[in-house]
C-alpha cells in the first residue's frame, strides 16, 4: 500500500481527550463515533459526517460535540483507509440502524464533503439537508435542480478548497444554498488534525474558526428541523 496512504492526518490531542468528556453529551465509539445528547428522550435529527481524505474520524469529534448539545445525534463515519470515496455509501447502514430519525442531513470536509454530495445525490429520498465543509461536488453530481437543503462553508486562506474552486461549484447547487464566507479561516482548522499539506496558513485561530462554522451549520440545522 502507498506510504502516502500509510500516514494520515491523525487527531490532535484535544480532540481524542474531549471523547471523555460528558457535559450533557454521550460519546461512543463502535463502528461509527456517535455523539448524541445524553438527556434527550427523542432526537428527530440527525447528521452524518464524512471526514476529508486522510484524516482520523476522531479528529471531528469536537465539532461533533458542540453540534449535539443543541440536540441533534451526529455520526462520523471513519472511512476505509480514511478515504470517503471507498464508502460513499455507508449513510446507508446509519440510517437503517437509527431508523426512528425523522430528518437526516449528511456532510463532510473536502473530499468528505464531495462524496457526502454524491450521497445526497443518489438517495434523494433519504437525505433531507447536505452541508459541505471546504467542499464541493463533481460535475456528476449535480444538485442545483433538486429541493435539497444545501450550506456551503468555506474559508477565505484555503489553499486546497480554493475560493474559485468553490464559486466553480455554485452552479451544481440550488439557488437558495446558504453559502458562509470564514474570513482568514484555511483548509485545515475545519478539523483538529494540525496542518494539511498545500494548505495556506490561517489568520485566525482554530478556536474562532470552529467557532464560526458551528454557529452556521446550528443555524442551518434548526431550520431542517422545522
């Protein structure tokens, strides 16, 4: 197997050390690493995450948790050999197994986000909402016809989802897709895995830049919600 392969993105410590951190929040790790609110009798909302290429699951696990304690399961889908594009369609075993979800939206980081889109794309039916993270979909995917729920996240220093990447791709998503704009946010501080190679580097901190994206995809959540 390819040395390049052999060397993901592995977490930052910080994101491995809040997996025991309970705060209202319940964390397991199985197949998946779910993170759900601990003290909800019914969750009707749910987010499957698809991490970028090369990159640990565990490395979301914050992001993770700052979304469930508004109320929503979220699950992250650790990927064969930490590449989305050889488990396109693992949503499927999620939502047969966590069939009393009323509403689910999927997503990813980069490369997450592309095969999160492609997802999306072929089960119409079964995804309610797509949020992309430094992503976009391919040319095949094209998304901009249907009803699909879609926010788009990017940063203004991404050196691999770049911003003409990225204002490419609005023409493959509906009209009414909620695009925020990070200012100074990079490819990398969408996940705790330190820094991704041929990324630029950001001027504002991970913190902030987490901060941000939380708040965006809460706000989009509550309206699926609805």
């Amino acid at each position: 197997m390819s040395i390049w392969l052999l060397n993901p993105y592995e977490a930052m410590d910080y994101a491995i050390e809040i997996m025991g951190n309970k705060n209202g929040v319940r964390i397991t790790r199985n197949d998946w690493i779910v993170v759900e609110p601990a003290n909800l009798n019914k969750v009707d909302t749910g987010f499957i995450f698809y991490p970028g290429g090369r990159v640990k699951a565990e490395a979301y696990t914050p992001l993770a948790f700052n979304i469930a304690r508004s109320g929503y399961k979220v699950v992250i889908v650790p990927m064969p050999v930490n590449l989305a594009i050889f488990g396109i369609n693992e949503a499927d075993k999620v939502i047969k197994k966590y069939n009393h979800i009323d509403n689910w939206v999927i997503g990813g980081h980069s490369l997450g986000g592309a095969m999160a889109a492609r997802y999306a794309s072929e089960n119409p039916s079964r995804i309610t909402g797509l949020i992309l993270l430094a992503s976009y979909p391919s040319k095949e995917d094209d998304l901009s016809r249907g009803d699909l729920d879609v926010l788009s996240i990017y940063a203004t220093r991404d050196g691999i989802a770049t911003a003409e990447k990225i204002n490419n791709s609005k023409e493959l998503l509906p009209a009414d897709t909620v695009w925020v704009k990070i200012e100074g946010g990079n490819h990398s501080q969408f996940g705790f895995y330190g820094f991704q190679s041929g990324d630029n580097e950001a001027i504002i901190s991970r913190k902030e830049q987490q901060k941000e994206t939380i708040k965006a995809i809460k706000k989009f959540l509550l309206k699926i919600k609805r």
